[in-house]
C-alpha cells in the first residue's frame, strides 16, 4: 500500500478510523523488515541528492502533539548521512520573528541543493494554530493559503523538491500517549500543559487540518494523510513516499570530466 498524495476528491474526514492501521498491512515483523529496506533505500538515494547537487529535498511534518514528529525524523532519516540533513522545528515565533512577515523565518531555513530539510512544524502553524487560537484575525489567515501555494511554487521552481506529511493521529491513540508523557518519568519533559489544551480544540483543529490539506495539496508541494497511530506503519508510509519521490528524480552521480579521468594515482 502507497500513500497517494491528497487531491479535489480525497476524502478528507480524519475520523479516528482514518488513524488506524490500515488492514493491508501484515504483521508488525512483516512491517518492520519492509521499514528497515525502505530505511536504508533512502540513504542510497540522500547519497545521489549530495553528488549530484542537482535539487534540494523539503520534507514538512505536521500533526497534532504526540502524532510522532519526533519519532519520524529519528527513525526515516537514521540511513542517511546526517552532513546532507538539516532539521528545523518551528516554535512560537520570536518577537524578530513576529515582526517580519510569516514565510521569512520559513524561507531562511529552506534547504539548499544537495541537502534535505526537514520542518517539525512549519509555515502551516500560520493557518493552523493562529487560526484555531485567533492569533490573527481570518482576513489575516485566510489570505494565507494562496501565499503559501505561491511561496512553494517558487521554490519548486527554483530546485527544491517539496513533500508534505499530515501525521494523523486518533484522539484515543493521543490520550494514551499522553497518559505515558504523564506517568513516565523520561516522558514528561515531552508534555505541556497547552497540550491539554490543543486537545480540547480537537474538531476546530480538524477543520483548520482540512483546509489547509484541501487548498495547499498543489502538484509542486502535495499534502499526504499518514495513519499514525502505528508508528512503524507511519514511518514505512513516509518513508516510501521519500523513496518514491527521489528515485523519480533520476538522479545521476555526476562522471569525472575528461581532464580529470585522464589522471592516474600514482
Ligand atoms: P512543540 O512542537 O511541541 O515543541 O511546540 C511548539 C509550539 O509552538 C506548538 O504549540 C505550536 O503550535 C507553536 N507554534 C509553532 N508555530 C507557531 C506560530 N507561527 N504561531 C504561534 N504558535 C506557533
Ligand atoms: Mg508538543
């Protein structure tokens, strides 16, 4: 089973069920083993990326609090070379921040040709977060969306390869992994008090996710829908989408230029 990007007609309920682990899927050994191929397939294709300097890779994770944002940059990348990676997370913007439009902070940590970027949270917290929690007012966000779409264009134009994962996470898998946030003693520095709170706007965040799937899916950065409440099924989901994507490239490891491969080591 592939992830197909998200399109005019995809069904875009994010219901719990939508969460599960999809019934394609064998055992969780026969998930693993696939995870751990696809794991080491995307280092080969990171080492083409960097040899080949010919386009930038920039993976967007979003999800609500414990979806696995985390989870995937540890587990997807762990093949690759860490020199060709670079990871953002985006946070609360800072007051430098605040006073610069909403896409400078994102713009800046773009990655360049050879290297894959990754975003833990992203540009989509401007229509996410700001919109649920009005932060902004909806003349503000709303006009936001087509910004987005033109800010992606470009860069997909200009060399950077855009893949978009909305970590879709069930409301009861999220109470259990907060519950372990809770009780664990090494899991609570990973839990806020606001979490709580984001939670309580469970259905107003859904809307926020589906428009933001809806009117940011473009054939230059499309949005996928993984199913996270299996961890191992999300990561193989994500990593085959990756994998797919750059093998797509076709890219080639550059050949030595004539004057060079008439050398000889002594
Ligand atoms: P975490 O990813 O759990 O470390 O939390 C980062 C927090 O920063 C989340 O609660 C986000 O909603 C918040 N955040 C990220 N971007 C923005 C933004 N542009 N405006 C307001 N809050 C944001
Ligand atoms: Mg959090």
């Amino acid at each position: 089973m592939n992830l197909r990007p998200v399109g005019p007609r995809t069904r875009l309920t994010l219901s719990d069920r939508d969460a599960r682990r999809p019934p394609a899927f064998g055992d969780r050994d026969a998930v693993k083993s696939l995870l751990a191929r696809e794991v080491e397939r995307l280092g080969h294709l990171q080492e083409r990326l960097i040899a080949s300097k010919a386009r930038a890779l920039l993976v967007v994770l979003q999800g609500r609090d414990a979806s696995g944002k985390d989870g995937v940059i540890r587990t997807v990348f762990d093949g690759c070379n860490p020199l060709g990676v670079r990871v953002t997370s985006f946070g609360v913007p800072t007051e430098l921040e605040r006073s610069h439009d909403f896409l400078w902070r994102i713009h800046a940590a773009v990655p360049p040709r050879g290297y894959i970027g990754i975003f833990n949270r992203s540009h989509y917290e401007d229509v996410l977060v700001v919109r649920v929690r009005r932060l902004a007012p909806r003349r503000v966000w709303s006009a936001r969306y087509a910004q987005i779409n033109d800010f992606e264009r470009m860069l997909s134009l200009n060399g950077v390869t855009i893949l978009k994962f909305f970590l879709h996470v069930s409301r009861e898998e999220q109470r259990e992994r907060f519950i372990d946030r809770l009780h664990d003693p090494e899991e609570n520095w990973k839990f806020r008090a606001g979490d709580l709170e984001d939670r309580k706007l469970w259905s107003a965040y859904t809307r926020a996710y589906r428009d933001a799937l809806r009117k940011c899916s473009t054939p230059w950065a499309p949005w996928y829908v993984v199913p996270a409440d299996s961890k191992t099924v999300r990561n193989y989901l994500i990593t085959r989408v990756i994998n797919e994507t750059l093998s797509g490239l076709r890219l080639r490891f550059p050949r030595l230029a004539p004057e060079v491969r008439r050398l000889r080591v002594d």
